[in-house]
C-alpha cells in the first residue's frame, strides 16, 4: 500500500499543463507580442521619421557649402558690372555683345516669378530667388597670349608653356581635351592687355597640339591698340596680353522629372512628390542659354532659396548698408537697366539661406517662428492638405551664412 502511494505521487508529479494553464500563458505571450510588436513599429516609425530629416540636414550643408563656395569667388577675373566698368576696353560699350555678356555682373539675383513656382511654393507663401554668378571657375590661372592674331575671326594663341596651360595638365599629344574643357565653346574669354583694358570676346573653338590656339566670334569685336585710337586693346604680339575663360552659373530651384536620367528619383503615387523641386547648379553660355551636360543636382528637396545683401557707399566711405527683399534687385538686378549709385559692383556680402524639407510630412501643426532679421523663418510646411490619411506638414531645415565677397571688397566705380 505505501508503495502504491509514492507511485501515485510520481505520476501526479509528472503530470503536464491543463488545458487552462495553456490559454491563460498562451493569452500572456499574446499579448507581450502585441506590445512588443508595437513598440518595435513606433521605434521602427520613429527612426525612419528621423532619419528623413537627418537625410534633409545633410543635403542642405552639402548643397549650401557648394552655393558658399561659388558666391565667394564671384566675380574673379571677371567684371563686377561690365555695364559701367571703367576698365572696358571698348568705344561703344557693350553693344553687339550676346545677351549674357551684355548683363555680365559678379552677382545677379531674380526672383523667380509666381508662373514658375510649384504648387507647392504657391501653397506655402514661399518665394523663392535665383543666382547667377560670373568668374573664372574652371581655372585660377591668366594664360599668357602669344599672339592674337586680327584676322577674321581673331585667333588667340596661348603660350604652351605657362603655369595656367601645366595647372590643366596640357600636354599637346595626350591631353588636348582639357583645353577644350576650360575654354568651352560659347563661354566668354577675357582679354587682359599691358595698359590695364579688359575686354571680352565668345569663344568659337579650340585647337590643342604644339600651338593652342583659340578662335573667337566675329562679334564682339576685339579691340586692337594700334587700330582702335583708344589708349588700351591688344597689341597683337609679344606675350603682353592675357587671356581666361569667364564661367556664367545659375543656381536655380527646380523639378527634374523631365530628366530622364534623374526620373527614378520621384515616386508615382506619394502625393509628397508631386510638387518637390531640387537645388540645381546651371552654367550659362554668352546668350543665356544652358550649356549641355551642365547642369547638377546640388540638393534634393529645395524648398527656399533667399538672399539679402551688404552694400557700399557708392561715392563716400561710411558703413555697409543692409537690403533686404525688393531692394536687393536695385543692386543686383539687371545691370543694363540701373542707374548711376547703384549696382552690383557695390555688393561686399551676399546673405544667402537654403531651405531643404524632409520627403514626408510627419507632423501635424504647422510650426513657425519670427526671425529677428529678415530671412528664413519656417520650420514646417504643408505637403498634404486634401488628404485626410497623412499628417499635413513635413518639416524643414535650413543652412545660411553671410559670405563676402572678397573679389571687389574695394570696388567703388558707378
């Protein structure tokens, strides 16, 4: 009898769950998932969210640094304002010069007009501008001219052996493309003489091998010294005149669906990228027209771009005076149509701002602040407000910085 009992002792012990025990742990573990699968979707969600803004701060410190570092060399080796220049070598101004050589200046800024805004611009009171600049931004160096020649067209043959010609690592039998990519055709050539003069000319093409040569547009025509009756132009020959390329660039803000290259970018359905326009980086030809294969994304997600300016006295010395909004295009505007006292020659600093938003809206108010100077001033925008299943404002970050311009820091001339 007892060994019976210790027997059904050993069974009880080895006996399993009952059928209660099992659903109450199994509806325990249930609901430990449920939680811990919500929690790894809100961590999951919460670092994607961040992740799409991180992505909007790094592309507008790439974008902006690229703008910064542009804006700063405007106008080296080139002209602040060719309009009222005083070292124009020219008896008829600008006349007969392409439409871009025409307005060449060191900083020429638009706003971009409400017909070319996206909607989703319009939607957020945004207006944004445009910038172009002109400088030497293929090559630091002046190449010394052997001869230019008064032929028609005028033909300038470049000393091969100079520091500009080994800076592009000219070598006549193996490395003719870089001259070529320096002074590009359509792109403007600088003419520098032994009095001072500077004039410009249109570059039709180039010749590489022992004797580099560029060939020049009939129009402008180049001004030569004993021809011309003027105290400055071109002697001819000698080695006495300088020549470099003058870079016309546009940064712009834009939508680059029509780019076929650039069409995986966007996507069909979200309604976040119906009106997105990117940061692009353009340059011009003499005319004002794009060159191909110019143009570079700089940032994606552009919403803003601004800029105010720092300008001179334009006769007497005193302090920098700030313009802001419509008065920036009285100084940087086109310098064909203003008056004496004014005009981009007299910019010492550009104020610029970029704004970049994130690829989709995460929050539901709009979020804005009062700036103490005027400028960017928006820390959301609206993306979705006709559809009721997405948060209607994304958020944006935005990189600004004052950059002087140390190409004309003492240019005074109307």
């Amino acid at each position: 009898m007892k060994r019976a009992r210790v027997i059904v002792r050993a069974r009880r012990r080895e006996r399993g769950f009952t059928l209660v025990e099992l659903m109450v742990a199994m509806v325990a573990g249930l609901f430990v998932s449920m939680a811990v699968f919500t929690l790894a979707k809100h961590a999951s969600g919460f670092a994607m969210r961040q992740s799409r803004i991180a992505d909007a701060t790094l592309q507008s410190v790439i974008g902006f640094e690229r703008l910064q570092a542009d804006i700063a060399r405007a106008g080296f080796l080139s002209s602040p304002n060719v309009v009222h220049d005083p070292a124009l070598c020219t008896n008829s101004g600008v006349v007969g010069y392409p439409a871009a050589l025409a307005r060449l200046a060191s900083v020429r800024i638009e706003t971009i007009l409400p017909a070319d805004r996206s909607g989703e611009q319009t939607r957020n009171n945004i207006v944004p501008r445009r910038i172009t600049l002109a400088g030497s931004y293929e090559s630091p160096d002046l190449f010394p001219a052997r001869a230019i020649t008064q032929e028609s067209p005028p033909v300038v043959y470049l000393e091969p052996v100079s520091l500009g010609m080994a800076n592009i690592n000219y070598v006549p039998t193996t490395n003719e493309a870089g001259l070529g990519r320096v002074f590009g055709t359509n792109r403007a050539l600088r003419i520098l003489d032994d009095a001072g003069g500077v004039q410009f000319a249109t570059i039709a093409s180039v010749s590489g091998g022992a004797n580099p040569s560029i060939t020049l547009a009939a129009a402008p025509a180049v001004q030569f010294r004993g021809t011309s009756g003027l105290e400055c132009g071109v002697r001819g020959s000698g080695g006495k005149d300088f020549v470099n390329v003058v870079n016309i660039v546009r940064y712009d803000l834009r939508d680059l669906r029509g780019t076929a290259a650039l069409n995986a970018m966007y996507r069909a359905g979200p309604t976040q990228d119906v009106d997105r326009t990117e940061l692009v980086r353009e340059e011009l030809d003499v005319t004002g027209a794009a060159i191909a294969g110019t143009a570079e994304l700089i940032a994606e997600l552009a919403v803003d771009l601004g800029f105010s300016l720092f300008v001179a006295p334009a006769t007497a010395s005193g302090p920098l005076q700030r313009l802001d909004d419509a008065a920036v295009e009285t100084y940087a505007g086109d310098p064909t149509g203003l008056g004496a006292g004014a005009g981009p020659q007299l910019i010492r600093a550009v104020r610029a701002w970029l704004s970049v938003r994130s690829q989709e809206a995460d929050r539901s108010t709009a979020l804005d602040m009062t700036p103490a100077l005027p400028g960017p001033s928006r820390l959301r925008i609206s993306l979705n407000p006709n559809d009721g299943d997405l948060p209607p404002f994304a958020r944006v970050r935005t990189q600004q910085a004052t950059i002087p311009l140390a190409n004309q820091a003492s240019v005074t001339w109307q």
